[in-house]
C-alpha cells in the first residue's frame, strides 16, 4: 500500500527528530573517564572535531544535566586565565536504548520509500529534508542579520554534526568549497536504497538557503552510499 505525502512526511519527521548522535555520546563516555574533567579543545583533537563543534556538543550535555561545567587553573602557580572544564555529573544514562530505537526508525523510513515509484520518493524526501532543514536553521542560528556565504555554511557544518554527520568544510581549489559528512545516520539503509541520501540533500539545501539565501549557485553532489569517494556537497567559494 502506498503511503500519502502527509504520512511519509510524519515517517520522515519521526527520523530525523530521533535518530541520535553518535559523536555526542562518544564525547560523553569520554568526559566520564576524566576525574580531573576536559576542556573543548582536548575533546576536538580527541574526536577531529572544530573546536566550536567541540564546545557545542560540551554545552549540550550540561544543558541536559549530563556532565557539570567548572573553571580550573591549569598552571602549578594558578598564574593564568581559569579555562572552563566539563565532567561527568549524576549516574550514566543508558545511552544504548536510543540507538535500537533509531535503527528501528531508519528501517521504517527504508520501507516506506520502497513502496514509492522511485521518482516520486526521491522528490519527497528531498522536500522532507529541505522542510526540516529550514526548521533546524531557524533553531540554530536565528535573527543576526545576513550571514556571509562562509559563515552560513559552518553553521550548515556544526548542525549536520549535531545530528550525527559528523561534517565539515573544506576548501576545493580555488573555486570551491566542499561541505564534506565524514559520518551518516543514514548509511546503512542507504546503502541498499540511495534514494534516501535525498533527505540528507534536502536538509543542507533548506539550511543553507534559509541561512545565506537561494543564489548559491551550482552544485555537485556525491553519495558514498551512492558510489562516491565521499559524502559531499561542492559549491562555488563566490556564493
């Protein structure tokens, strides 16, 4: 039975709302294992992340009670500006549940593209994406005034990160700049149906848009579900 628009939406939403970050609790079992606690720039160089990334992920966790934030003198003599440390606060969650339930979401969102011609799910999940991308630029960099094309596209970058893409950005020669996902939530399902690399299209086309503006100009896309050295997005660096 085919789904209707409203219902494959809801599916999609419900993925994309759920489907965790990897990145972040790997982050958190890290902090666990600190008594002495961590700084933003020890978690970046431990996981290769920007350290904006890095500090995001730290202010996520405390904002959701899981770790503590404090300031410490790193020099013997206490000469020195205090830097701000995190460490673990209260018990463990059980950090496993939400990843059952998210491959379990991903699955869904699998069979519900597969009883779509291929076509009309590949438009409606790029649609989806691009949906709830707008929604996340909203969330994550509201107001400020116009943004430069660079800056919309870190934004772009440490949103992508948060939800467990793990991205960056990366500068191609001199025409270009590669907004590179080194992760994806998706990939497994995606392996045995690319179509689903339309949402993660959709979500950096309706951030990027909703950030900078329409006119960004052409853009090459690669899938390694698809084929593709990497999971990228290639856009002029004059945007």
């Amino acid at each position: 039975m085919a789904l209707s628009g409203t219902e494959f939406s809801a599916v999609v939403e419900a993925v994309t709302s759920a489907f965790g970050d990897p990145t972040r609790r790997r982050v958190y079992l890290y902090v666990r294992e600190s008594e002495a606690g961590v700084t933003a720039s020890q978690v970046a160089e431990r996981f290769s992340l920007h350290p904006n990334v890095a500090r995001h992920h730290l202010d996520k966790l405390a904002a959701g009670g899981y770790v503590e934030v404090f300031s410490s003198r790193s020099a013997p003599s206490g000469a020195g500006r205090p830097s701000k440390r995190y460490r673990a606060s209260g018990p463990a969650p059980l950090l496993e549940a939400p990843r059952r339930t998210d491959d379990l979401l991903v699955a869904l969102l699998a069979g519900a593209l597969s009883m779509l011609p291929p076509a009309t799910a590949e438009l409606m999940a790029e649609r989806v994406g691009y949906e709830y991308g707008a929604k996340l630029a909203a969330e994550v960099g509201p107001g400020g005034g116009p943004r430069s094309f660079r800056s919309a596209l870190q934004v772009v970058a440490d949103a992508l990160t948060a939800h467990g893409f793990e991205a960056h950005a990366e500068t191609r020669g001199r025409a270009l700049v590669a907004l590179v996902r080194d992760s994806c939530p998706f990939f497994d399902a995606a392996s045995s149906n690319p179509v689903i690399c339309a949402v993660d299209r959709g979500m950096v086309r309706g951030m990027l848009e909703s950030l900078y503006g329409p006119a960004v100009g052409p853009e090459e896309w690669s899938s390694r579900a698809q084929g593709g050295q990497a999971c990228m997005t290639c856009l002029p660096t004059g945007a």
